[in-house]
C-alpha cells in the first residue's frame, strides 16, 4: 500500500545542532537561530541508519543540515543512493510568503529558491514549505501565497522538484482553506496532510485533504502522561485506508522518550490498521 518514511523531526535530539532561520523585524532582513541538540547520529550517517531499521525514505528539516556547501550536499546525495533511501522531501519550517510586507515576500522567495537548489544537489524529489501564517480568514493572503507558490513552482520545475504545502499554520488550519489554496495554485503544488495540525473538528477536516494528499505525516498525538494515543493513531489511519492512499507515509514523533522505540511501536499500529488480522 505505502512505504515506510521517517520524518527527521523526530530525531530532533539526536541528529546534532539545529540552525534555523527567522526574520528580523527590526532589521528587515533574515537572521539566523542556532539550538544546541546532541548528535547521536549525523546526518550522513542517517540513510544507512534508516536502511537497517527496515524504512526507505527520509523527509528531512533544513534545520538539521550542519552544512550546505556543494561538497557536503553531495556527500548527502551519495549517502541516501548508496543506502537505497529515498530522499522524499526537504521540510523548511521558515517562510512567510502570504506576509503584507514585500520585503519580508521577496527575501523569502529568495530564500526558498536558495533552498530548492541546495534540495537538487541533495537528490531530494520535494520540497514542503508552509503557506503562511496570516489569519485563516485573509483571502488576499491566501492569494499572495499561491502567488509566491507558483512562482517557486515554476523554479522547481527545472531543477525536477515537487513544490508541496501542507496543513500547517495559521493561514492553512483548516481543509476548506487547503483545497481553496491548492485551486488558486492551478495543480502546480502538491500537499502535505498532517494527522496532528488540525486542531477543531479534527477526524473531519482529515477526511477532507487525505484524498489530496501525495505525502502524508503519521504523527502521533500523545496523552498526557506522555504515552501514544492510540484511538487517535488508529483513527486517522483509517482515514487514510479509507482515502486510499498509496504515497510514503512519514512517521513523526515529538514527544520525549527513545524516538525509535516509539517509532517503531507507530509502525505496527499502523500496519495493524493497513493488514488487519483475520478474525477465526
């Protein structure tokens, strides 16, 4: 039905130094946000890694990349090939491109095309970026976004990138935005569904951009002693049976805890729900 993702979020604290860009108000320009994390695994080292745990495709933070030079981002490239992993997709959590503001607009387009060619060298097949974190209810913002999107669409097209957004952030929190975004995008941009960003009338909204989904995030929600929900897990996977989708499917944990443990326990609830048990 599907394959096996790992989205590297939930390795945020083995994977090493996290260097995140923000924007700068004040200065009108992008800074850059350095979180020491520990590095149990480098990057490189990371495909083979995911090759003997039995998984075949990575979508990776640019956060986590501790280089961007040409030679490193090769030796990336190299290391997913010879493992047989598929690099799925580069997920940049920074952008604002539904922002009011032209400069911040323009320095961000920038910033993404600067990232859509590092995802080339890196033998990346997509590229996720977040539609924006203007109010839900902003329609020009919406519409300035897909502006941007298209734009960087037609960029990645040369390079054999697909754009993506998902349900993410504010100005897409919820599917009637999503589908309304991806329309005004003309085909040109793929989408992301989350399990775990919808925050009202969750199992509906689900329902509703599952079936557009070409990559999926099986995000664990958690309780509150810190343990997987697993009524929620096995709800929303469901949904996606239902919606028949066949795309890699992208564990994400972010809670605290061995990641590989809870990983692997997401793995087999998951595939109790796509192979369930014949009953005697």
């Amino acid at each position: 039905m599907a394959f096996w993702s790992i989205n590297t979020f939930s390795l945020e604290s083995e994977l090493g130094t996290l260097t995140m860009t923000e924007w700068d108000e004040a200065g009108k320009q992008l800074r850059t946000k350095v979180e020491q994390q520990p590095e149990v695994l480098s990057l490189l080292n990371l495909p083979a890694t995911l090759k003997e745990k039995g998984y075949t495709a990575a979508e990776v933070s640019y956060s986590q990349f501790p280089q961007t030079d040409t030679l490193y981002v090769e030796q990336l490239r190299t290391a997913f090939q010879q493992a047989g992993v598929d690099f799925a997709s580069l997920l940049l959590d920074y952008a604002d491109l539904s922002s009011v503001d032209p400069v911040r607009r323009a320095a961000d387009l920038e910033w993404c095309r600067t990232w859509l060619d590092i995802a080339a060298k890196a033998g990346a097949h997509r590229v996720r970026i977040a539609a924006g974190e203007s109010f839900a209810n902003d329609e020009a913002a919406l519409k300035r976004s897909a502006e941007g999107f298209v734009e960087l669409s037609n960029y990645a097209a040369g390079l054999g990138i697909r754009i993506m957004t998902e349900n993410l952030d504010e100005l897409l929190s919820t599917s009637e935005n999503c589908r309304y975004f991806l329309d005004l995008c003309d085909a040109k941009v793929g989408f992301t569904a989350d399990f775990g960003n919808f925050e009202e009338d969750k199992y509906r909204q689900l329902a509703d951009v599952l079936p557009l989904a070409e990559t999926v995030h099986v995000k664990a929600a958690l309780n509150d002693n810190g343990t997987i929900d697993t009524a929620d897990f096995r709800r929303c996977m469901k949904l996606l049976v239902d919606a028949g989708f066949r795309g890699p499917l992208s564990l994400t944990y972010l809670g605290d805890g061995e990641p590989w443990e809870h990983l692997d326990q997401m793995r087999t609830l998951a595939e109790e729900v796509i192979h369930p048990p014949v009953q005697a």
